[in-house]
C-alpha cells in the first residue's frame, strides 16, 4: 500500500470537526491505494472475466462507508477499520451480479459436506485419499476440482461465514479487526474469532501454514509457494481445501445443538 500524504493527521481531524464534502474527498484520494491493495488480494482466483477495475470500483464504496462512520478517538488504525469493509463491499456486489457458476457451488458444497462426515466419523482431520474416496474419485480428480473451485472464486476467507438467520453477518475479515461495532455484533464477532482460532489451529499443518501466510502474514500464494516448495497452483488448491474445511467446521460450530 501506497505512504499517505503527510498532512493526512490535519485533514482527519478537520472532518471531524466539520463534516466537509470536499475533505472527505482528499481523504478518499488519500485512501484510494488501500482499496486497489484490497482489491489486488480478492481478484486471487477470481475469474478471468472480472476485471480489477471493476472490483476496485465496488471496493470504494466501503471506503467512503468505512470514513463517514469512523471515529477518530477509538484508538486504532483507520485501515484496520476500513479494511473488512471494503472487502464486504466488494463481496456483496460480486454476490449480487450472482457471478459463480451453481455447479462450482454445488461441488465446494459437496467438498464441505464431506469433511463434515469424516471428521464425525474419525474424530479428526482427513487426508486427500481419504477425502477424494468420500466424494468417489481419485486424488488427481480431487486436486483438479479443487482448482476448478479456486478459479470459481468463492474460496475466501472473507466468504460470509454467519447468515442472515443470526441476525447482523460479519466475514472474517471483521474477525481479523478490531473495531467495535456494538455491544451485541461484538459479540457475534468475538464468538466468531474464538471459533476461528480454534479450527485453524487443529488443521493439518500445511493447511495452516498456507492459511496463516496468506491471510494474516500477507504472502501471495506463488511466495507461500517458494516458502514450500511447491507450484503456485499447488498452493492454490491447498488454499481452497483449507478455506472449504475451516468453512465445514465453521458451520458445524454455527448449529443449535
């Protein structure tokens, strides 16, 4: 991400203390790198046919959300805030325009559903033989529709974990954050956080690793790679099974007993 303007201090505080259109335009500007930053990190394993601009452009309407309803005095980057929001503009409008194939969701659900069964069955994580013999294919079959998922897009870690039946949704980059939304999303959001830090750390450790990498050390997926040893599309697939497996027991923590 680009260094911000040296008066960025100044023109934080003359918008809060006076509201004004045309500075909360400089502070967009200001910005604007931060939300091709965030943009750069969703595109990983979008389609060819989204283009960048376009989730740039969805990406800059949680910025001007994220300054309209920051407050200076909380103690905490602005990025940090406005990170997670930008991400869930850009989900939302990609959601919207419904740009996932049915059949790519109806295989990462099979793939979640599957680990579901095994880790009731076993008690623990399984291997890809173990996996690709419950979906009835072989390990190769297995790696290719997990790569075909990841080009689907829709293995993230900022995928909506909570649905609307729980009331107020956060993904995981909300998690990851530390603003305070309220007393009772607050709360949502740091069961979601305990429950998180707890699958990621009984997943098998290359799944972890990748995860950890990625999404919270910063890495792209051809640096995890090197890091490795293996191909960027070997990553990718890692990637994607790790997301789908934290997502399966995500959802089995999310359950009324």
């Amino acid at each position: 991400m680009a260094d911000l303007p040296d008066n960025i201090d100044e023109l934080w505080a003359d918008y809060v203390e006076r509201r004004d259109p045309a500075t909360r335009d400089q502070l967009i500007v200001s910005y604007s790198p931060v939300v091709k930053y965030v943009a750069g990190r969703v595109a990983v394993g979008l389609p060819q046919n989204v283009e960048h601009a376009d989730l740039v452009s969805y990406g800059m309407f949680g910025l001007i959300d994220a300054i309209e309803r920051f407050e200076l005095d909380r103690g905490f980057k602005f990025e940090t805030f406005a990170i997670p929001r930008i991400k869930g503009a850009i989900l939302d409008e990609l959601r919207s325009i419904d740009w996932v194939p049915r059949s790519i969701r109806a295989k990462a659900r099979a793939v979640e559903k599957a680990f579901a069964n095994l880790e009731a069955r076993w008690g623990r994580s399984p291997s890809d033989v173990e996996l690709a013999d419950e979906l009835e294919m072989s390990v190769d079959q297995l790696h290719d529709l997990l790569g075909r998922i990841s080009l689907g897009g829709i293995a993230a870690l900022d995928e909506m974990l909570s649905g609307s039946e729980r009331g107020e949704s956060a993904t995981l980059g909300d998690t990851i954050a530390t603003a305070d939304p309220g007393p009772s999303a607050q709360f949502e959001i740091e069961e979601m956080r305990q429950l998180l830090a707890g699958s990621i750390n009984r997943m098998p450790e290359r799944e972890k690793i990748v995860l950890t990498l990625y999404y919270y050390e910063g890495l792209t997926l051809n640096d995890i790679g090197e890091v490795l040893g293996v191909t960027e599309s070997r990553v990718c697939q890692i990637h994607t099974k790790a997301v789908l497996h934290l997502r399966s027991r995500m959802n089995l923590a999310e359950k009324p007993a």
